[in-house]
C-alpha cells in the first residue's frame, strides 16, 4: 500500500490539469459578465439622470419634455456597441429635459454624424441613420474604422 506522501504529487498535478482546463471556460463567462456589468452601470447612469431631468421638468410644466435618450449602435463587437452607446448618450445629454419643439432634428444629426470616437484606443467614425425626437430621443447610428 502506498503511503500518502507518494499520491500527493499525482492528486496536486492532477488538480492544476482541471484548473488548467477550467480557465478558458471562465475567461469568457467572466468576459461576458463584465460587459453586462458595463451594460448596467450605464443604465443605472442614464436612469439617475433621467429621473434628475424629469423632476426639473415636471417642475416647469412642460409637455412634451425629452425624458430619455436612446441609442441604437450597429456594429459587430458588444464591447464597441456599449462603448459608442455611452459616448454618443454623453454628446446628446445635454438634450435630455428640454423641449422636443424646440429641437432641431438636423441639428441633432450632426451632433453624431462623422464624429470620431475612441474605444479601447481605436478610432471608430459615426454615422447617423436617423434621429427621432419626441419625449424620446433617438438614434440610430453605425460605427465603423474611419
């Protein structure tokens, strides 16, 4: 019978096989699990804000308020999506609380429209779809490589 001392090695080799094996498994769960976090931490932003204009605005009776800004980003990376969604929400910010009647759309296209953002140290140009105003603001916008 073989005493303890001589499995050891053989149990501990084994073991760090299975972590071995395990951890590109986890890497992209993990990896998954951040941007969702990033996902998250945005709309948590946005909502605060959002509740901050709204209380402003119910303050000053107006009826047709922009209450939310929404961004639709075409591109194949969810880490650029996300990335580009905050960064274009961070331009349209200011919009949020005021008027729709008194918001140019074509003034809110260009806004966006070939504006350069950098994500991860890549440079991605913008281009603008479509813009709809209303208590929600809109865009539609598409990232690509300049």
């Amino acid at each position: 019978m073989k005493s303890l001392a001589g499995l050891a090695p053989p149990f501990f080799l084994g073991a760090l096989l299975a972590l071995a094996a395990a951890l590109p498994l986890y890497g992209t769960q993990v990896e998954q699990l951040t941007l969702e976090n990033q996902r998250l931490q945005l709309l948590l932003r946005e909502s605060q804000e959002g509740l901050a204009r709204l209380e402003e605005s119910l303050r000053s009776n107006s009826w047709l308020t922009v209450s939310e800004i929404e961004v639709v980003v075409e591109h194949p990376s969810p880490a650029v999506r996300i990335a580009v969604e905050e960064g274009c929400k961070q331009l349209l910010a200011p919009f949020r609380g005021r008027s729709a009647r008194h918001l140019d759309p074509v003034a809110l296209y260009h806004v966006l429209h070939n504006r350069q953002l950098e994500v991860a140290g890549e440079s991605y140009l913008l281009q603008v779809r479509s813009i709809l105003v209303s208590s929600r603001l809109k865009a539609y916008v598409t990232a690509h490589p300049p």
